[in-house]
C-alpha cells in the first residue's frame, strides 16, 4: 500500500567547486602545530539520485512498533497508514480454558513520544477482520492486505486513551470465533489458526488528522473475567503496518528524505574526495543542511512532527539491500548540530583510503536512522540549493 512509485532524480555528472580558507594557527586533535595555519577547504557536490526501496514493515527488531491514523502534512504530503495485528489463539500457558463470560479487549500501547499532526483534536478507529493471509516478518511496505469492511469487530477514538494504553472491547462475534480456536486443543487446531484466520486490520476515520506509533512489544490481548475480578494477559501473535504516501509537493531546492525508505539519497563520493588537496589533512566532514525554516513554519501550537536527528550512511548493501539498510548497522552517522541545522558525517578514515590508498569508493546510501520502527522524515537543501548544498569540509594543516 504505497502511493509514489520508484523514481530517481536526474543522475548528473558529480562536478565539485573548491573554496578554501585559513584560520590562525591553534590545535588540532590534542596536538599544536607551530608554524603552520589550518586550513578548511570546501567541496560542493552534486550528482545524488533519490532512490526508493521497499521496506520491511511488520513484526520483526527492524519494526518493533507499527503507525496507525493519517495526516495531511504541507511538506511531506498525505499520509495513511493501515495497522495489522493477529491475536494468538494457541494455548498459552497464563490460561487454560477461556469461558464464554470472559470478555476480550485489544490493549494498544501508545508511544507518547511520537506525534505527527494534532492530536489535540479527537479521531478514531475501526477495527476489521483481515480476509487474506499475510506474515509480519516479511511484510514490506508495498504489500496489500484486504479486510472485510461490512463487519467491523470495533471502534475507538483519542478519549479512550488512559495512560498510553487504548484498551478494545472486541465484538462478541470475534470473541466467540477467538474462543472456540483457543479452546479447542486437537492436534490440526493450531494450523488451523496460523493459516486460515487472518487478524484484524486497525483502520483510521476519514477526519483523523494524526498519525501514532503502537508499540506491540508492549500491546497484548487481555481476557476479563468479570466475576472473578480477574485479567490474563496473552502476547501477540504478529503485528505490521501498510501504507501510503500520496499528493507529495514537488520540490527544487529541498530533498525529502525518510527512513521509510522511500526516499534515500545515492551518491558516489570519490570523485569529489580525489579533488582534494592531499596535504595534512585531519578531518574529513560530509555535511547536509536540513531546511528548519520550511519545517519550523509549517508546524503550529497544535501541529507537529517527529524530529530527525541522525541519518545513517551505508554502502555495500549486497544482495537484499532493504535488510542491509533496516539492520541500522551504519558505515557512518551524521549527528545533527541543532544551531547551523546540519547533519555532519565524520568520513576522515574512508577519505584517507580514497586519496592515499586509491581504494576507488562505493555509492553512499544516506537516510534517517531509525527508531524503533517509527517513521522519520527530514527536508534537506539539495545541490540546486547555493550555499546550503550538501557539501565536504577539509581540515588540514599548512605549513608555514
């Protein structure tokens, strides 16, 4: 379930422009350096393409929470996602037998750390029951699930929420179908279960203006026995998110980027690393500027969006590049510096190897890290920018 397709934009030929500067003499990692200056030289690079890898999105360490709910956002389009979730009907230790009487309620935990979009106003959900077969750990981003939208097994909103936990009553007709599988303890049962039930879908309202991140590690299924005054908690069988990502703005200067991995930034820096001067050099810095003003005036009192502040750089993705990506095992990281609004990359070592060694480099692929499967966007000034293009700073020491 995704709305924009792969695309790239305009491969063109890496071209670089050097500016160089110095400053007084002074220290340098730990060290003094008498008769000499340092020297800061900046490359401009240009030649990224944007690519688009299908994501994996469902009950794995990659994906440890699921969105749920939509948003309408000015810079990075309308999104909708679509929650999957499968209770576990085979016979868990906690309970034996479920009576008829007991009551079933989905208990959702709620990051209340992650908000994009208002939550101040009220939205809601419906509950479906899935109608065809899916499998959090190979759920990806462009799969489909459908449900059957003619029986809804619940609804809730925004004021059901009580301290970061949304907890369902399921329909007596779901919980009748969940208790005879549960109950039922012959041999072919469970297969039964894994195979030919197929969850539930959590599904937003058409009004809801806010998307949420539900972290399943947390969530269960709870079963009350009213006349004992009694609750049992049942994990989760499997859990995941579709969703899509529609009427996104055009944009000349800016490069939207997200760890959804829809959008990934490509580029091969070798060319513009040989273009350095190769003279005591001790510290080699890829640096990208985000856009904080567009963001910054496009949120409101009410309005607001996850914060980026980390992309990864990753090269040698292999065989299953969306795996090599999601696994967070980053070649570099950009650390943002929240007073110039940059992400800096620390590349002195891989520099070293291009300009010293003549190792000939590999594509970097650089996007926002993740966070415990929450989606993160940033707006980045691209190379049609000027002076906040993305760019490498040189730290050398020039002898005098």
């Amino acid at each position: 379930m995704k709305g924009s397709g792969s695309f790239l934009l305009g491969l063109t030929m890496l071209s670089v422009l050097i500016f160089s500067g110095c400053e007084e003499p002074g220290g340098i990692g730990g060290q003094f350096y008498e008769s000499s200056k340092v020297q800061v030289d900046t490359v401009l690079i240009n030649g990224f393409t944007v690519e688009q890898f299908n994501a994996y999105t469902g009950g794995t360490d990659a994906a440890a929470a699921a969105l749920g709910g939509k948003v309408s956002d000015p810079v990075y389009g309308d999104f909708e996602a679509q929650t999957l979730v499968k209770p576990n009907a085979n016979r868990q230790a906690a309970i034996d037998r479920i009576d008829d009487s007991f009551i079933l309620k989905l208990r959702l935990t709620v990051d209340s750390t992650y908000q994009w979009g208002n939550a101040d106003e009220n939205f809601g959900y419906t509950i479906y029951e899935n109608t065809q077969f899916w499998r959090g750990a190979t759920l990806q981003s462009e799969d489909q699930v459908t449900y059957d939208e003619a029986t809804p097994v619940a609804t809730f909103n925004r004021l059901d929420l009580n301290n970061n936990f949304y907890e369902v009553e399921l329909s007596e007709e779901y919980s009748d179908k969940f208790l005879e599988f549960y109950n039922d303890d012959s041999p072919e049962n469970d297969s039964l279960w894994n195979f030919g039930e197929y969850g539930l879908s959590i599904v937003p309202d058409p009004s809801n203006n806010v998307v949420e991140s539900f972290r399943f590690g947390q969530s269960d299924l709870i079963v009350i026995d009213a006349f004992a005054d009694d609750t049992t908690q049942l994990i989760l069988q499997d859990w995941g998110y579709l969703y899509e990502n529609v009427n996104r703005p055009a944009y000349t200067d800016n490069t939207v980027l997200s760890n959804s991995l829809d959008d990934v930034y490509r580029i091969n820096l070798t060319d513009a690393i040989n273009n350095i001067e190769p003279d005591n050099i001790v510290k080699t810095e890829l640096v990208f500027y985000e856009d904080t003003t567009q963001l910054v005036n496009t949120e409101g009192p009410l309005f607001r969006r996850p914060e980026t502040v980390l992309l990864n750089a990753q090269f040698d993705l292999g065989e299953f590049p969306e795996i090599a990506l999601q696994l967070d095992n980053a070649a570099f990281r950009g650390f943002k510096d929240d007073e110039e609004g940059s992400f800096r990359f620390d590349i002195t070592f891989y520099a070293n190897d291009v300009i010293y060694a003549g190792f000939q480099g590999e594509d970097f692929y650089i996007y926002p890290a993740f966070r415990g499967g929450n989606l993160t966007n940033t707006l980045l000034f691209n190379e049609q920018s000027g002076a906040r293009s993305p760019r490498l700073i040189i730290t050398s020491i020039v002898e005098e």
